[in-house]
C-alpha cells in the first residue's frame, strides 16, 4: 500500500516509516498539511494518510473533500491523550494511533484501513484452475473481469495477476466503485482541473493518471453511475481520459481489471449496466468459485491464519486439531475467505490447548460454529444437520420480533463479522454501501454503539 506521513510526528517518523515499510507499504513524507495536499493532487497518490495530531486534522480532512480526495486519515500523537484522540476521531480522523509506534498496532491499522492481503493459498483444483487461467492471460494487456462472492478472493487475485504482468514495476491502483460517493468518484477516477467546482483550488490527478503505465483494478463496478458508466468506455476505448473541468484529452496507458459480485448479464438486462461497457471489460472473465467449492483450500487457508495470527498477537501457533478441520470443512462460509479468516483470528485468541480444537471455533456472537449439529440428528450428513438446525434457531429467534429489529440485528452483527469493514459488510448484506451507511447514522444517532473499522462492538 502507499502511506502518507503528514507532520514530523514529535520525532518518531523515522520510527513510524521503517515499520511501515518493513509491512511493506512504500511510503511518501510531507512537513505540513499543505505540503500532502499537493503531494495527493499531483498523483503520486496514497491508500492512508498518518497525520500527526498537533496539526490541524480538521483542515486535511475539510480539504481532502473539497477537492474530492477519498484517502483516509489515521492520527498520530504521543502518549495516550485522550482528549487529542478524540478531537481527532471528530474531526475525521478514522482511527487514532499513539506514539511511539508499536509495529503490530500500526499492521493492524494498516489491515483495518487498506485492507490489503496479498498472498494466493491455493490448493484445490478448483482453484488452481483459475489460477493457470490467470498465469495464462497476465502477460496480455487484456482487460479482465472477475467475478464471483463477496470475500471469495477477487481483489489478491488481481494483484496476483498484476505482479504476474509485463506491468508488475509499475503502480497498481485499486479503486472501491461501492465506497466511494457518486459525486466524487468522477473527481477520484478522472481527475480534475483548477476552479473545476467549488473548492478545486488546484489541479487533481485522478486514479487513471496516477496507474499510467501500470494496472487499475475497478472494485465492484456494478456500482458506478450509468452516466459515469459512458465516460469510462470512452476512457477504455480511446486510452484517453478529460479531467472534470479540462478543456483536453489526456493520453493514459493502463490494464483494466473490474470486479464484481453481481451478475452483470442480469444488470444488463435491467437497464443498470451498459452491454457495451459490459463487452469491453469481459475481454477475460475469471471466476473465483466461493469457498464452499473448495474444500481443499478451506484447510490450507485455516492453516495459514492460524500462522498469520499467533505471529501478529504475540501467542504460541496451535495447529489446527483434525476434528476441527472437520468442523471447518462441514461450515458453508457465506462469507468465504473474509469469513473464514475472522474465524480463525478469533480461534487463535480464544484457544488454550495445544491444539486449536472445535471449541475456540466461534461465530461473531460468541456461539460455536456447528456445536447444535452434534446433539441431535448425528444419522444426517453434516451440511443437513447445520441447515437444519440454523433453521429451527433463527424460526425461534425471529417471533414476536419487528422487522426493524430484525433488520437492525442482522445489520450490526454483519458489521461485527466483516470488523467494521463497511464496503464487506454490504457486499455480504447484498445492498448498496450508501444504504448500510444511512442505516449505521440512525442507529449511532438513536444511541448504539456501531463499530468502526477494525472494531467489533463489547460483548453483553
């Protein structure tokens, strides 16, 4: 990822870089909030912004939207004042990191902002067909199309494709079509030009200025505006994109690669979609089949974060017990790899043993995955039994119920399970960020406690 430092950060900025780029995030220095302003408008760009608290945060994130700059913003100060964290947290900031730097709070920041994950584990062969497929079309300047659930793997397999490409030296640029406002994903995507609406003091370079030479992955492009829909085409077709507000063309040399959860034949068909945009992007379509198709790599993958996660939190790795692995193989995880990767950094924590056994696997609200399956009905196949029961418990749970709290529950629990990642929990609900958004304002206004990104709410 490209990080952002802003402000000098009371002398740890040395300190605070060489973490970052130990995680392997390259990163970019500005003395004051002026100075990153322009750095993000002149298209070097960043995925994060570590903004030391002593600025003024308010003013960066004030000109980060007048200019319609979708970067967020991670204070930094030292020691823990609280005072000082939370006039960040209201100014904008996403999240408030203290000083000196600890390096696994500063991954877990960097995870929890950029979501970045870039390892293929593959074993099954329905996976290790998709990926020979890729190796197969990486070299080409072909624009690619993936498909498949939300959580399935879509955004490392497009990094994995751009790494395998002629391209791989060059920037790999990921834009969220679903988080970032209709109104500022023209300005995020093409760029813009001095005095282009209010508030545009300066040139901007936009997304496909800032991938020249390199790979752009669109993330759910079933999200983007139709009208929006017409500029892209023409940005594919011609190799050429007109800031908002320029008067000329500007020659980009870029890969396409769009993602998306949706059918898009089906968007096609009701008018939400353009066939011929449609067309220019399924030059390749790759599918990513969802986990539950591949058993071999629900294993491999649980294996991994297992790993991954006792290394991170500072606790002994526990192999995964075999009777868990059964456990694991028997569960649908709708939400896929995401889903499965939370299960397991949830086990790590929770394991005491030797081994990671079916107890420490747990679902968000504290209940065991499959732990009523094994008490009734042990004749049926294991998928029957957690289907049936998963019926009957949610039967139980839902009368006497209104549909708003229903509605809120699944919610709130969903966000749980995706630690706050917005964009992943509407993907899994199946409705639109915007919408999960509105529905997170009422409920933080009527009082509840809605996590924020890499947080879960207090059990109780």
């Amino acid at each position: 990822m490209r990080l952002l430092i802003v402000g000098g950060l009371q002398g740890q900025i040395g300190t605070a870089t060489k973490i970052a780029m130990d995680r392997g995030a390259r990163v970019t220095h500005a003395s004051d909030i002026e100075q990153g302003l322009a750095t993000l408008r002149g298209g070097q760009g960043a995925d994060l912004v570590l903004c030391d608290v002593t600025l003024d945060i308010a003013s960066l994130v004030r000109g980060l939207a007048q200019e319609r700059i979708c970067t967020p913003v991670v204070a930094c100060g030292v020691g823990t004042d609280a005072r000082k964290a939370v006039e960040a947290i209201r100014a904008g900031a996403k999240e408030y990191l203290p000083l000196p730097p600890d390096p696994e709070l500063i991954a877990a920041v960097l995870a929890a902002v950029a979501d970045e994950t870039h390892q293929m584990i593959a074993e099954d062969e329905a996976m290790t067909a998709v990926i020979a497929l890729a190796d197969q079309v990486a070299g080409s300047d072909a624009s690619i199309l993936l498909t498949g659930e939300s959580g399935s793997g879509k955004e490392v397999l497009a990094r994995y494709v751009h790494q395998k490409s002629s391209r791989a030296d060059k920037p790999f640029i990921s834009v969220n079509c679903a988080a970032i406002p209709e109104n500022l994903l023209e300005s995020e995507l093409f760029g813009h030009e001095k005095g282009a609406f209010t508030g545009a003091i300066a040139r901007r370079i936009g997304k496909f200025e800032e991938a020249n030479g390199g790979t752009l992955l669109l993330d759910e492009i079933s999200e983007m505006d139709a009208r929006l829909q017409a500029k892209l085409l023409r940005a594919i077709q011609e190799r050429e994109i007109d800031r908002v507000g320029g008067t000329r063309p500007v020659k980009v040399d870029i890969r396409i690669i769009a993602t998306s959860n949706r059918d898009l034949s089906d968007a096609v068909k009701r008018g939400t979609f353009r066939e011929d945009l449609l067309y220019r992007l399924n030059v390749v379509n790759l599918r990513l089949p969802p986990l539950r198709e591949r058993p071999k790599d629900i294993q491999a993958l649980a294996r991994h974060f297992a790993r991954k996660y006792a290394d991170a939190n500072g606790v002994p790795y526990r192999a995964i017990a075999p009777a868990t692995e059964r456990l694991l193989a028997s569960h649908p995880w709708k939400g896929n790899v995401r889903e499965l990767e939370n299960t397991i950094h949830r086990a790590v924590l929770l394991a005491t043993g030797t081994e990671i056994g079916p107890e420490a696997i747990r679902l968000p609200d504290g209940t065991h995955v499959g732990s009523s399956t094994f008490a009734a009905g042990s004749d049926l196949p294991a998928p029957v039994r957690s289907a049936v029961e998963s019926a009957a418990a949610v039967t139980r749970g839902l009368v006497g119920r209104t549909v708003a709290d229903v509605e809120r529950d699944l919610i709130l629990d969903t966000l749980d399970h995706c630690l706050g990642n917005r964009t992943h929990a509407a993907n899994i609900l199946g409705i639109s960020i915007r919408t999960l958004r509105n529905k997170l304002r009422e409920y933080a206004q009527s009082g509840l406690a809605v996590p924020g990104p890499g947080e879960q709410r207090a059990a109780g």
